[in-house]
C-alpha cells in the first residue's frame, strides 16, 4: 500500500508564498541599480527576475525577508510597508 | 562449493553476485570490512558497479538513497555509531519508499566507546519502517541478503531492508560458506524495475512537503505493507529460495524444538546457536525445552503467539534493552501474547526477559542454564557486582 505523495515536479509553484508576507515588501526603485544581480542571486525563493539594471520581484511568492534589499550595494532597493 | 571463509568476505561476495549498481560507504570505524571486500571486487574488475567513497555515514546513506531513486539496485553496509548517523535518512528511505538494501553489523553504541557486539544499535531504527532481518550463522547471513533484494524491490514493497549479522562473531568469524553461483541468483532475483524513478523525461518528486492531510497515509501505508505484503512475501521468498538453492530458508522465524516444550526461549540473531545447544543439553536432562528464533523483527511475526501459547514459560534473551523499560523484543513478545490471549481466551505464560552480552560480553551455556533455573521475571546475565560502585 502506499500513500499518493510522488508528485509532478514544480508543484511548489500552486503554493502562493507571498502570502506569508508580513508588513514589509521589497521595493525596486530602478534609480541606480549597477546590474551586480546581488538580489537575484541570493534570493532564497528564486522569485527575483530581470537582466541588466532591471530586476523585478513576484509579490506572489516573495516572503519579504529583506535580504535583496539589505545585500543591495547602491541602496536601489527598499522595504517599504504593504 | 563450500568455502572457508570469514563473514564480512562472505557477505561482499554474495553482494556482487547480487549485481547492485551503486555501493556507498564510509570507510572508518565502526565501519566493517564488507564495503572494503566490495570496493576491491570493484577495482578489481570482479563487479561492475558505481562505489562512492563519501565522508560521512550520513552522506553514504543520502548517496545509496538518491542512487536508489534514479531505479537502480543499491546497497550500503554500517555499523553502531555509523548507523546512528546514518538515522534521519534511513527514516527518508523508508517514507521515500526506496528500497534500500544494507547489511548493519551489530555492536553496541557509545558511551563508553565499545565496538563489541550487542543489538542495541538497530533498535534506534526499529520504528522507521525498514524490514529488519536477523541472520544466525555466516551462511544465513549471505542467504538472507539475496532475500533481502527481492524483498525490499518488490512493486508492491517498496521498502528499504536491513540484514542484521552480530559483530565480530559473524562478521570477523569463520565459517564453511556456499557462496550462491550467479547463475542460480540471476534466476531468483530478477533486476530491479522499479514502479517510479527519477529521470529527466518524466520529472516528480520525492520526499515533498506535506500538511497534517497528507502525513498519516504515509504511515498508515507502511504499516498496511509491513504487516501484510511483506509478511507474505519473506515466507513466499523463503520457500522459494529453499526450491532454487537447496538450503533452508526459515521465513518469519525458525522453531526448534518447540512441538512439546513447556519452555521456549526467544532470540535475535546468532545467539540462537548457543540457546540450541542449551536446549539439547536440558533436553538431556529431561527439561521440555525449546527455542524460537525471530528472523524478521520488522514486520513483528505476530503468527508466533500461536506456538508460544502452548508453553507455560517463555524466556526472552536478547542483547539490546529499552533503558528504563524492558527489552524491545520481551514488549513486542508481550503485546502480541496478550492481544491473542484476550481475543482467544487462552492462558498467558509465564515471560521471563534476560538482558545478556551488552558490549560484546560472553555469554556462557552454564550462564543461561542458571537463568533457566533461577526463574527470575526480569535480570541482567552476568552482571559483575564489582564493577559497580560509586562514581570513581
């Protein structure tokens, strides 16, 4: 007998993290961004995308830990209040 | 033919008639020399297969367990401390549903360091859903584990199985060996085809995050198939082993001697050897004994309540102690008796649980005869009242 938990693969994706969100939430400010991808790298939910000097976050899965915004070497980024 | 060999040599050379594809091992104490034999037949060109040096206990577990999911046959062999390490993934193994063959060389766990042998080693394991296994003899040992392949890899299985063999005296011991002739082994165990892998054309996932409306079924599930698929498969397999290879293959448990006994002693492992020669020797002097070696400890053999209700006391031996209860095989004995008695209305015996050879202690014939004529209800064999005292 076995209980039905081998899944397709991505099924994470049906789970909407941003939801989990507290007060804050990254803001891309687009001002002076150096394209160092620092954010994108280290974003540990992978929900950072863009290529050159412009990244974006999906507010459906960013849980608003900060760190884009505190690895963020020109201060390009904020926490703002949702 | 039969060989003069030693336990562990025994053991690597029935794993590679086996054809596992990926053997992982951490190669320092308390590890044993089975994985060494097996990484030779490899660098030797004897056995084709993947053997992944890694550095930890924990690691080769983690490596046989991603091996297994990718549908190959895997196989790992530990020991005590390396087996504690190894813990947290075998319980991934067993919820993963990967069959996972291992052979885990029985010696006590620390502190004090001792490398001797008891049982108290697997008990960690005991509730993880793995199909545990004991082997009396070197012979058995090496017969248990091509059973233990066929097992573990069934479809409807699916469930990681560990071969317990008792340090030192089976695995550095000497014994005339039958190694089982590939041909015979290739006939008994087909290759591993597993109902699910990992492979990149058809993605899925293993191990997911699952809420409280999901978890139960797993455990449900392995229960259903402990007690069930893999009761019936260890007897189907042992009858068919017995056809195939000319040797006895006992299944759940062995009887002996127990037709007309009044007293049976219940064992794990290779202690049974000297508990039958207690036996003959009592028998000799009139005492109706007998004895019942537990060969599948995981699934519980319940169906032995049967036998042992026909006795008037049961004497439970065993090298591992649930500290600050009693031994684990003497309260699975227990339940079982008393849950038959009470649906059936029989008389419940007299059960007797003796804790002997902790830390590789020897324990004598002369010991468990005087045990057998104390009729204490719970002791230590051989305590040595000297050795205690206060702290220093």
């Amino acid at each position: 007998m076995f209980a039905k938990i081998i899944l397709p693969p991505a099924t994470a994706l049906k789970n909407k993290t941003g939801s989990w969100r507290v007060k804050k939430r990254p803001k891309f400010l687009h001002q002076n961004c150096n394209g160092c991808r620092q954010c994108y790298l280290l974003c540990p939910e992978g929900c950072i995308s863009g290529s050159k000097k412009e990244y974006n976050v999906d507010y459906d899965y960013c849980k608003g830990c900060g760190i884009c915004a505190d690895i963020c070497p020109v201060k390009d980024i904020i926490m703002e209040e949702e | 033919m039969k060989e003069f060999l030693e336990g562990a040599a025994a053991i690597a050379r029935t794993v590679s008639v086996c054809r596992p594809a990926v053997i992982a091992a951490y190669p320092i104490t308390p590890q044993t020399h089975i994985v060494e034999e097996l990484s030779s037949l490899i660098a030797n060109g004897k056995l084709k297969a993947e053997f992944i040096n890694v550095e930890s206990e924990h690691s080769a577990a983690s490596c046989v367990l991603g091996a297994s999911a990718t549908g190959v046959r895997v196989y790992s062999s530990t020991s005590s401390q390396g087996l504690l390490l190894m813990t947290e993934v075998l319980f991934n193994a067993a919820g993963m549903r990967l069959p996972v063959v291992m052979c885990c060389v029985n010696r006590a766990v620390s502190a004090p360091i001792n490398i001797w042998n008891d049982q108290q080693d697997i008990m960690v394991v005991r509730d993880a859903g793995i199909v545990l296994l004991f082997a009396e003899t070197i012979q058995e040992a090496c017969d248990l584990h091509i059973q233990a392949f066929k097992i573990a890899e069934d479809p409807n299985i699916m469930l990681p199985c560990i071969v317990n063999i008792d340090g030192f005296i089976l695995s550095h011991g000497y014994e005339p060996v039958e190694i089982p002739q590939r041909e015979l082994v290739d006939k008994f165990l087909p290759p591993y085809n597993p109902p699910y892998k990992l492979d990149v054309d058809n993605p899925l996932t293993f191990g997911p995050l699952v809420g409280p409306e999901w978890y139960l079924e797993t455990r449900y599930a392995i229960q259903e198939t402990l007690n069930n698929e893999v009761k019936q498969k260890i007897v189907e397999v042992a009858d068919e082993f017995t056809k195939i290879f000319g040797r006895k293959a006992f299944g759940l448990y062995e009887e002996y001697k127990t037709d007309d006994a009044e007293t049976i002693f219940v064992t794990l492992g290779s202690i049974s050897g000297v508990v039958k020669e207690v036996v003959d020797e009592l028998r000799k002097q009139n005492e109706k004994v007998g004895l019942l070696r537990i060969i599948s400890y995981r699934p519980f053999p319940t169906e032995i309540s049967k036998i042992l209700l026909k006795a008037k006391r049961i004497i439970v031996l065993e090298k591992c102690i649930s500290l600050g209860s009693k031994g684990p095989v003497f309260e699975d004995i227990v339940s079982c008796l008393y849950l038959d008695a009470y649906s059936n209305g029989n008389k419940l015996p007299f059960v007797n649980n003796y804790i002997c050879g902790l830390g590789g202690r020897d324990v004598s014939k002369e010991e468990i005869i005087e045990a057998y004529k104390d009729k204490d209800v719970f002791k230590f064999i051989g305590v040595k009242k000297e050795n205690l005292g206060s702290f220093i």
